[in-house]
C-alpha cells in the first residue's frame, strides 16, 4: 500500500493505518475511540444549546486527539489525505498537511451534531457532503501536491495505479412507514420502547443519507470503473454493515468482525483468481527473468509470513489486556514487527520497535 484517503470515518481509518502502518494498533485505537464515543455521560456533558450544533465538539475533539495525538499529516508513514467540504467558499478541500486529528475531526463533522471546524478563513464539515468515495483525488493527487486541494485537481502521472475504494455509506431505503405530516419524537420514542420497528430515519442517518445522496453521481462513476477493474484499476468493497448507524460506537467489535470476515473472503478470491498477484506486483516481472519472478515470490512468501506473525502477536498482546482501564485511561503495550527486505550478500534483515500507546 502506497497512500491512504479518506472520508469522515474512512478518515479517521485510514489515519491510524497511515501513522502505524500496522492493522492491530489501528484497531486498538478505533475501539478506544468508540468506547470513549459510546459513553453517555460524555455525550450529555457536551450538550449545548442547538444554535449551530447539539454538541459543542470538546468530547469529540479531546477523544480524537487522544488517538491522534499532535501529530502532522506530513509526518506519518505514508501519503494521507483526508476530505472536506468548505461551506463557506462551496469547494471540497483534500488536506495533504497539517494537523492530523483537526483535519479528521473536520471530515467526521456531520451538520447538526458538530459544529463546523473553522480553517484559515474556511468553515470545514464533512467531506462526504462533496464526495463519500473519493477514487477521483486518489487518481490524480500528486505526492508533491500542496497542503489543501481543490475538488478539481490537475491529472497527475503519480497517480494511483491500483485503488481500493471502500464503502460503508448509507443505501437506498425499500420502504419507509407514512407517518404523515407531522412527527413527534416522543411518539416515535414510545414506538421504539415497545418494541415497533417502523422504517423512520433519526436525524444521524438523514445526516448519512444527504451525504449519500448529494455524491450518488460519484458513486455510481465508482461502481461502473470496477466493473472492469482489470483496465480501470478501481476496486469497489461494500462490506454487509448498512443495518449499523452512523452512531453506532457501541458496536465496533461486532461491525469490525462483520467487515473482517468480508475482507478475509474476498483476499481468498482474489487469491483463487489471481488477483492477489497483480496487487503483489507478480505481473509486472517478464519471463525472460525467471530468477526474478523465484526471489519476488520468495520475498513476498516472507513478508506475508512475518505479517502474520506478527498480527498473531498482536491478538495475543491485545486480549490479554482488552478491558484494562483504570479512570479512563487505557495502557497498552503493542509489539510491532517491521520487516525490511534489503538486497545485501542475499541476507534479509528485520527489525522489532517496542511502543507504550496510552490514551
């Protein structure tokens, strides 16, 4: 993997892969961060008079930076961007650099929770209001691109040659309950505690669904390219996670095992039918080089190993500890194996960092 984009919590996501590069700890962290989301106390705390937002956004910002930390977008391990919508200039704003969990925090803001995340004379809410899946930036941003990108941005030969576009927005609903033209929320609250199902949106999913529908263009270019991934290069994932909420923290480990059970399935298909190997780089390596094509396959053999092992570790690591906290802080020790292949007298080196995250 070359870079990393996102939008809202695809931003967040993608954040923690591109700072650690590594699949555990960006879990670790994105269960902190719901457990602390989740918690109702914080929530009511944080409530303010509605003017301009339900909440004034401390708890919020305070659980991102918690995650986040200080960090810079330019300072992760590898290329980043996170997408905006600026209200005020009507643009969609690509964050290249700068502060990490601000330009995070600007791209999770739904209108109407978060107040919007002011920049530079910009008043930044979430991107996904601009474009929920956005193939088209990761295409033509150049590495050497500047920090705040507008939505129409010059086609670039660093493009990506390969791109995974995930999709966890909401669908198209097949029926809604006619409630006719009125609504008290007390009634629907009464319906819900006895236990109706009524198809009724709550104000986060009308949220979600205005995002969904002011970019369903964009989408829909997305799903026609990975038709034909093997020209386009676009490969669409829709993991089975729409009956979850946008406000659904308090289902993180019963959504990330739904979406990894789909990823695990999907890498054996890609596997049964090669595309895996184009994603490792085998197709690029002529036959006239056999020696090549037998060390590329060794290599990654090793990496895929070693990643292995090192994921076991992880999950060892992190349910000996899962549930530790004390007063609200989390200590937790991750053991992160670095493999580097280095083409000296055919030795391969590996490298092991130790890191305490507290948060």
């Amino acid at each position: 993997m070359d870079r990393v984009g996102g939008t809202s919590i695809g931003a967040f996501i993608g954040a923690l892969y591109a700072r650690d590069v590594d699949r555990m700890t960006a879990h670790a962290f994105a269960r902190a961060f719901s457990n602390r989301m989740s918690s109702l106390p914080r929530q009511l705390l944080d409530l303010t008079y509605p003017l301009t937002s339900w909440f004034t956004g401390h708890a919020f910002n305070r659980s991102l930076w918690k995650m986040l930390g200080d960090r810079q977008i330019e300072d992760l391990w590898l290329p980043y961007y996170a997408v905006t919508t600026d209200i005020v200039h009507s643009r969609m704003l690509a964050h290249r650099s700068g502060s990490l969990w601000r330009y995070v925090r600007a791209s999770m803001s739904l209108s109407g929770f978060l107040p919007p995340l002011y920049d530079e004379g910009a008043l930044l809410v979430d991107g996904g209001y601009m474009d929920n899946v956005p193939v088209d930036l990761m295409k033509s941003l150049s590495l050497g691109a500047s920090s705040s990108v507008a939505s129409s941005p010059s086609g670039s030969q660093d493009g990506a040659a390969l791109i995974i576009a995930i999709d966890v927005g909401a669908e198209d609903e097949g029926e809604v309950t006619d409630y006719g033209d009125t609504l008290s929320g007390w009634w629907l609250l009464f319906q819900r505690l006895i236990g109706r199902q009524l198809q009724i949106p709550t104000l986060p999913e009308i949220q979600s669904r205005l995002a969904y529908v002011s970019c369903v263009g964009k989408l829909e270019a997305v799903r026609q390219a990975a038709l034909d991934s093997s020209s386009s290069g676009v490969y669409y994932l829709r993991p089975p996670v729409t009956a979850f909420g946008v406000m659904d923290f308090a289902k993180h480990e019963q959504i990330y095992q739904i979406g990894y059970d789909y990823g695990r399935n999907l890498v054996e298909q890609w596997r049964s039918d090669g595309t895996l190997k184009r994603f490792l780089g085998f197709n690029n390596i002529t036959k006239e080089d056999p020696t090549a094509v037998v060390q590329l396959e060794e290599d990654k053999a090793l990496e895929l190993e070693l990643g292995l092992e090192s994921a076991f570790e992880h999950e060892l690591e992190l349910e000996n500890r899962k549930g530790a906290e004390d007063g609200g802080r989390i200590e937790l020790l991750i053991i992160e194996q670095t493999t580097t292949t280095i083409h000296v007298d055919s030795e391969k080196h590996d490298s092991r960092r130790h890191r305490r995250h507290s948060f």
